[in-house]
C-alpha cells in the first residue's frame, strides 16, 4: 500500500516536474518570442525615424497623382474632357478659394529687363515683406502732433528724428541681407577643363566670351562648316 | 655680300607635310602664360609702420588707377570699398566725393556711396546723400525708391512720408504713385491714399485705366458710394467725345456686384446709344452675360435683337449689295415682330440700292 502510495507519489512528482518543466519551457519560448518582437519592433522603429519627415505627406501626394494620371487617361480614353468632370465635382466655395489663390500674383522672375524695374521690383519685394509696428506709429503720431506727422514737401521737420538703436541695426541687417540675395543672382561657373582655347590670355577669353554673347546666334552654321571642313 | 630682297620669292609652293592648325599656336600661346606674373611673396604684417607701408602701396595702386581711367566707375568704388574695409570712413567719403567730381550722374556712385554711409551706420550722413542726389538727378526712380524706404527701416515715417511728397511734385509715372499710395495704406491710412489717388488723377487722369483702378480701390476698402461717385465724376471728366467702353463696361460691372441691376442696364444702354459702332463689341458681350444673369426672356431678348440688329447694320454699312445680309435683317425683323413701320422702312432702303 504504501509501495503503491509512495510509487504514486514517486509518478506525482516526476508528473508535476515535468508539468513544471513544460510551463517552464513555455515560458522561456513565450519570453523569446516577446524578445524577438520587440527587437522587431525596435528596428522598424528605427527605421521610421530614419526615414525623411515627409515621407508619409510625400507617398500619399504621389498616390493620388498617380490616381490622378489614370483618371485622365480613362477620361481621355472615353473622349471626356477631365478638367470640366473634375469642375462639376469640386464643391463651389473650394473652387473659388482655388481659383483666388490662382489670381493671387505669383511673381515669376522675368530676367533682367533695366535697372530701374528690377529695383521697383526688389522695392516691392523688400515692402510687402514689411511690417509696420503699429503701436510705435501711433505713439508717434500722440508725440509729434498732426502738423509734423502728415508733413507737405515744405514742412521743416528735418533734424527732428533721431533714430534708435535697434531700428538702425535693422536698417544694418537689412542692408546686409540685400548684399547677400545680391550675390546670388551671379554664380560662379565651373572651370571646363576640355573646353577649346581660343584665347592667349584671361583678358582675350573674357573678350572671346562677350563676342560668343553676341554672335553665336548669327554664326552657328559657319562654325559648323568650318569644323566639319566642308560647306553642306 | 648679297642682302636678301625684302619679299623673298617662294620658290616651293607646295603644302608642307605637317600642317599646325590656328587651335594648336593659340594653344600654345597661351600655355606659355608669358603675361602671367608670379604672385609677390606672401608678407605678414606686424607692426603699425608695416601696416602703414601696406595701405600706402595699395593707395598708390589704386591712386595708378584712377591716374590710367578716370571715367571707368568701378576704380573709384573699388577704392572707396577698399577704404571703407579698413575702416577709413573719412577717406572712403572723400574718394566719394572725388568721384561725384568726375561724374555726378553715375547712379552707381550715389548708391554705392549712400549704401556705404547706411552700412556704416551713418544715418545723418546718408540723408545728405540721399538729398542731393534727389536734387541733383530728380527722375532716377531709385533714389526716391532707397531714400523713402530708408526711412521706414529706421521709423521715420514722416519723414518717408515727405520724401514722397517731394517726389510727387516731379510728377512721376504712375508705378511711383502706386508706391506712395501703397505706403500710405501699409500704415493704415486711407484718408490720406484717397488724397493721393484724387492728385494721382489731376496728373494722369487721360488714362481710363487709372480711373478704374481707384474705383477698385475704393471697393475693396469697402466704401462703394465712393467708388461710385469716382465712376461717375470719370464719365464727366471724359465727356461724350472721349468715352471710353472700358470705363462704362467696368461701372456697369460694379453696379452689377452692388446689385443694383436697373442702374447696370441703364449703363449699358447708355454705353450703346453713345459709342460709335467698333467699340460696342465688348459692351454688347458683358451685357448680354448681365441679361442672362439677371434679366427676365424679354431683357435677354432685346438685348440679342439689338446687337443682331447692329450686325447687319455694319454688314449693310459695308456693302449695300449684300443680299444675304438685307435678307437676314429683314428675316429676323419679321420674326421678332417688330413694329410695322420699321419693317417698312427697312423694305425701302433696301428697295432703295
């Protein structure tokens, strides 16, 4: 009996360390796993962050080109005009909206037309960017009364304004930021290391450079001649 | 002993074996960079006396300069930007100056010397500046333009303001009107832009354009019995003689967008009754698309009758043969049921050619 008793006990607990060391192996399989996913995890998110901030806002404008792209074709396929489809399916205050920023100028550069317009022009530029401080111009305007402020061409109000420090360091900045959008409208071209030399001298390129300005229009058929060796 | 006769006689007038190509010696001409002078020995300055011997060497240089061209501008600037490098205000302002005795009307030399007083932070020193070459070349937008925007960096607003007014009196194009008045509405003003825009149009008044622009502008800052008395007072400035469609085809429209709809009619018909015949095609277009906006079936119809009807009359006009045209009046006459008399009259004339 107590053979049998303690056999059974002996099969108990060999049954309960197996069912130990089943749970125990569960448990090690379950916190590999969790380990494994969460390095999967970390490295996806990895990932995501390395990516470029707009990636997400970019892939879905692509999307919708694309979309876009293939609903004109089926459009054109069908012989439909797609911008009048596409008009009957905006909603009408979106359309106005899109067409007043339309209206809104754009201000496309136009090259170099004289001196003076691309002054009025920076002119422009330099004032629709500015903004008057408000609060200033009417204290001003309490101090120095309406006879000074609004003045005619003949009004003495010269040596009354001393400006401060910080509105000439602005006029400084200003001035500075002018020079530096100046340079950007000459760049330095890069040295051409195969180009032909038909110069004996810097001074003869520059020349050489200037008469290409002016002439190469003009000339083109008769350089090609000349290279080829023959007339046409 | 025999000397060689000065054009020797080319006895062998065959080409040589091995040509050289123009490309090849201007190739070689300039490899031999025979012009091209090594750079002087780099030299460290170390004291005051070396310092000074530097910045006399480079006077003299550009001093040579001056002495070679005395015309080309940009040796003054150069050594005006040089002194202004070493920070010699004193002889920066009186190469400057120097220059300006050369040339006064190089716009260049006034910008560079005014920007060079403003970089320095000279503001009195710059208003001078600026004043004389505001005198002296008063129709170079620029300065008017840097002045008046000088002033509004440093909060003188007054005295941008005068700027302004003194660059007014010379009358200037109508871009430096709009300047002013877009001045004067960033501060908010629109009292005193209204002034501008009554002078700008005693100035230049001759163009419609500008007389819709204000109209414009008194809309959009929300004050259209101005707009309207603008349109009107530039139907009187311009009387029966000088109409202009433009002008009345843009008051019609206003009125439109206020919604008064009889008043825009009645400009339009006024536009009809008194311009000549080649300038109502517009006018008949905008009032027909008024008519079939706003109009009842009647309106709409009159409107198209009338300008069928001045189709065939400049048809008519041109050529008295003109079956087809008489014929079509005459059609669209009947169907339109207009009165008896009319169609009468019509029948005459045709008859009559």
């Amino acid at each position: 009996m107590s053979e049998a008793a303690s056999s059974s006990c002996v099969s108990d607990a060999a049954k309960r360390l197996e069912e130990q060391k089943a749970r125990l192996r569960s448990l090690h399989t379950r916190r590999n796993e969790s380990r494994k996913q969460n390095h999967q995890e970390v490295v996806e998110e990895d990932r995501r962050d390395k990516l470029p901030k707009n990636y997400e806002a970019k892939r879905q404008r692509q999307e919708w080109e694309l979309e876009e792209l293939e609903k004109r074709k089926e459009a054109e396929e069908k012989g439909q005009d797609y911008d009048r489809l596409k008009n009957m399916q905006t909603q009408a205050d979106i359309a106005e909206k899109i067409d007043g920023s339309k209206r809104r100028k754009k201000n496309p550069d136009t090259g170099f037309a004289d001196y003076e317009a691309m002054t009025m022009r920076q002119y422009q530029r330099l004032t629709t960017s500015l903004k008057p401080d408000m609060r200033n111009y009417s204290e001003m305007r309490q101090v120095m009364g309406d006879e000074q402020f609004y003045p005619s061409s003949n009004t003495l109000i010269q040596g009354n304004h001393y400006p401060t420090d910080s509105s000439i360091d602005r006029l400084v900045g200003d001035i500075e930021k002018q020079a530096t959008k100046r340079d950007q409208y000459h760049r330095r071209r890069m040295f051409d290391p195969e180009a032909n030399i038909d110069y004996i001298n810097e001074r003869n390129r520059k020349f050489n450079q200037k008469l290409d300005r002016f002439y190469n229009q003009y000339t083109e058929d008769v350089k090609q001649d000349l290279e080829r060796g023959t007339a046409v | 002993m025999r000397l060689p006769k000065k054009a020797a006689k080319v006895k062998n007038k065959a080409p040589a074996q091995l040509q050289i190509t123009a490309e090849q010696l201007l190739r070689e001409a300039k490899e031999r960079e025979l012009e091209i002078a090594p750079p002087p020995p780099k030299q460290k300055i170390t004291d005051p006396e070396e310092l000074a011997e530097y910045q006399r060497k480079r006077r003299k240089e550009f001093e040579d300069n001056i002495r070679k061209n005395r015309s080309q501008i940009a040796n003054w600037v150069k050594y005006a930007k040089w002194e202004e490098s070493v920070s010699e205000m004193q002889r920066a302002r009186s190469v400057f100056e120097r220059a300006l005795d050369v040339d006064h009307r190089s716009i260049t030399l006034w910008l560079q010397y005014a920007e060079m007083e403003m970089r320095n932070r000279q503001v009195n020193h710059a208003r001078n500046v600026w004043d004389r070459a505001v005198t002296i070349l008063p129709r170079a937008t620029q300065f008017w333009l840097k002045y008046s925007y000088m002033e509004e960096m440093i909060e003188n607003v007054p005295g941008a303001r005068q700027v302004f007014e003194r660059w007014m009196e010379w009358e200037p194009p109508e871009q430096a009107w709009q300047t002013y008045i877009n001045f004067e509405v960033r501060y908010k003003e629109i009292d005193r832009a209204r002034n501008v825009w009554q002078r700008f149009l005693h100035v230049h008044g001759h163009d419609p354009k500008n007389w819709l622009r204000y109209a414009r502008f008194e809309e959009r800052n929300g004050a259209p019995s101005n707009a309207r008395a603008v349109y009107e007072r530039g139907l009187d400035y311009f009387g029966e003689e000088n109409m202009d469609e433009r002008l009345l085809i843009a008051f019609a429209q206003f009125e439109e967008r206020q919604k008064e709809h009889e008043r825009a009619r009645v400009v339009y018909r006024y536009a009809l009754d008194n311009l000549p015949k080649e300038r109502t095609v517009d006018v008949f277009k905008f009032y027909t698309i008024h008519e079939k906006k706003y109009g009842e079936r009647a309106g709409i119809e009159t409107v198209i009758v009338s300008k069928r009807r001045h189709q065939y009359e400049q048809q008519i006009a041109e050529n008295s043969y003109n079956y087809d045209a008489w014929f079509d009046y005459l059609r669209l006459l009947q169907n339109e049921s207009q009165e008896r008399d009319e169609i009468e009259d019509c029948f005459e004339r045709a008859i009559a050619n």
